[in-house]
C-alpha cells in the first residue's frame, strides 16, 4: 500500500484576519470581532478563544465529484429531492482501498437491472483511493466520490453520504463486504411492505435492552450495519445518524431503534448473497482503548433507549427460559 503525505496549511490571509480579530477583542470592539469570526467559520475554520488569542482548527474540506465545498454545513441536503434511482449504495472507506475497490466493483457486477447510485465517502484516505475513485466517477456516472479533507467521526462521515443519496432505498455495506449476487432484488422485497421500515443480513435480539444475540426470527430488534438497508423517507422522522457516534460500534443498533420508535418493523432479509471478509484494523488504537470506546458508544445507546421497553418485540425472554429449562432437564 502506498501512502500519499498530506498537511493542511493554514492561509497567510485566514492567519492575519484572525490577529485583526484578536487586536478587536482586545479593544474591547466585540460585535465587529464576531463578524470576523463569522468569516473565519464560513472560511472553514473553528474559533477557539483563549487568553493568548484565538486557537484554530481547521474543519474538512468535503469534495463531491470534484466540486469543494469549504464545511461538512455548506453541503446542500437531497432528501427532499425526488428519487432518481432503486438503491442509493453506502460505503465508508478509511485507508483500505483494496477492500473497497473489492467491494465497489462487486457492487456494480450484480446490481442487475436494479437503478443504483454508488455513494463512496472517502474519509481522509491516503492510500490513493481518491484517485481510483474519481477515475471510477468519470467512467461510471453512477458513482459519486464524496472526500473529505480531514477524518471525520463515522456517524458524520455517513451523515455526509445520507445528505446527498437520492434513491428510494438507502444500503449501508462495509467497505469489507463483497456481493456475490443479486442482493437487491430480495432487499427491496422486503421493504416494499409499506410497514417495514429497516431490513438486512444479519438480525439482533434483546430482551432487556442491553445484551443483543444474533438472531434467525423474522422480526428483529436490530440490523447489523455491515449490509442494512432502509425507505431514505423515513430520514425525515428519524433525522440523521447521532454524530456523538465517533466510531461505529451501536451506531447501528441506535439507528434501528430510532426506526422503531417510528413503530416500523425492523425484518431480516436471510440468505443474501455476500461474503464479508476480515476488517482490517486501526492500528493507532490498542485493544483496550478499543473497548473503552465501545464501552463509552454503549453508554450513549443506552442513555437514550436504556428504558424504551416498549420497543422491544415480544416472546424473545418467553423463548430463552424455555431454553434454559429445556437445559435444566437435560441435566436431570
């Protein structure tokens, strides 16, 4: 894998109107000093105040096709747009362009007759991703490259992807997931009941809202986000992903029960056709910081959906005693 440096400079001018800024607070002229921090956020850029002068940081840019956009804000939403096709396809990619190259070619090979978008967001790759990308976009107009300049937490990250999809179904997949099949065909079979909001692969059980298990049942309480598909209206009730989510782990699960919540039905697509591989690790972060921040995204789960018993299915507990006395039994 090869790897292309990249530092971001801030401007002479963004710098000296930053000083202006400072010497305006000092003189105590607060309401043209905001004015001047208005145009350094429009710039790009976050104010912090402190008692030596301002401190900024620098957000993403975001490219989408090639086009800049200078804040993730600046960014028009498409929700309200009419649908242009079936399926607006998801994939975040990080530094894995063999995955995702993998998993975007997959994708193309068995959309079929399905109209699909491809909407690859690209979150600060430096493994020449971008590059294969926009070569991919000019080739095949159904795949749009949106870039950002600087990593972004993953639910912002998929929030950027969400904004500018314009299919009747969105499809979340891991950049680790490769099609072996037609996959959207039983996919949209599924969500054409007008009452299921939220399907996939691979189904989760809870009876007290805090251990999940895999699940065969046909109604779930949530949908792994590695293949999890959902009607893009249903966006404007649920809003968009938690951006607290910095990484993934629950994001999913906190999505599904805001479908729920929706009193939609979350259904499993079972036997799909796909192969998920081994996802490459962050290797910045060390197995304990890994669970202590899972930890930390379970906690933000729970604080919001930790006493919806409501929204949990019934006869899952019924089933597990049975189990446990079948055990019991067995014993004896």
């Amino acid at each position: 894998m090869t790897t292309r440096p990249y530092r971001q400079v801030i401007p002479e001018e963004i710098l000296a109107l930053s000083h202006e800024r400072d010497l305006l607070r000092r003189k105590g002229q607060y309401d043209r000093a905001d004015v001047l921090k208005q145009q350094l956020e429009d710039a790009g850029y976050v104010v912090k105040d402190n008692p030596h002068g301002a401190h900024l940081v620098i957000l993403p840019n975001i490219f989408v096709d090639g086009t800049l956009y200078h804040t993730a804000r600046q960014l028009p939403s498409l929700l309200d747009e009419v649908d242009l096709c079936t399926f607006s396809v998801n994939i975040l990619a990080q530094n894995n362009s063999e995955q995702t190259r993998r998993c975007i070619d997959s994708v193309l090979n068995n959309a079929g007759d399905t109209t699909i978008e491809i909407i690859l967001i690209d979150n600060a790759s430096q493994d020449g991703l971008d590059i294969w990308a926009e070569t991919l976009h000019h080739r095949d107009a159904r795949v749009h490259v949106l870039r950002a300049t600087r990593k972004m937490g993953v639910a912002e990250a998929r929030n950027l992807g969400l904004q500018q999809s314009r299919g009747r179904y969105i499809l979340f997949l891991d950049s680790n997931v490769e099609l072996t099949g037609d996959i959207f065909t039983p996919l949209a079979h599924t969500l054409e009941d007008p009452q299921v909001g939220l399907t996939g692969l691979r189904g989760l059980r809870t009876d007290d809202l805090r251990h999940f298990e895999e699940s065969e049942e046909a109604e779930v309480e949530a949908i792994d986000g590695q293949c999890m598909a959902f009607k893009r209206s249903l966006l404007k009730k649920t809003g968009l992903l938690d951006e607290g989510y910095r990484y993934p782990e629950y994001m999913d699960v906190d999505f599904c029960f805001a479908i729920r919540d929706l009193e939609m039905s979350i259904i499993r697509t079972p036997d799909l056709p796909l192969q998920s591989h081994p996802a490459p690790q962050n290797a910045t972060l060390s197995d304990a910081e890994r669970t202590r921040l899972a930890k930390r995204n379970f906690y933000r789960y729970l604080s919001k959906w930790g006493d919806r018993e409501d929204l949990l299915l019934e006869g899952f507990d019924d089933e597990y005693e049975d189990e446990e006395d079948e055990e019991e039994e067995d014993e004896e």
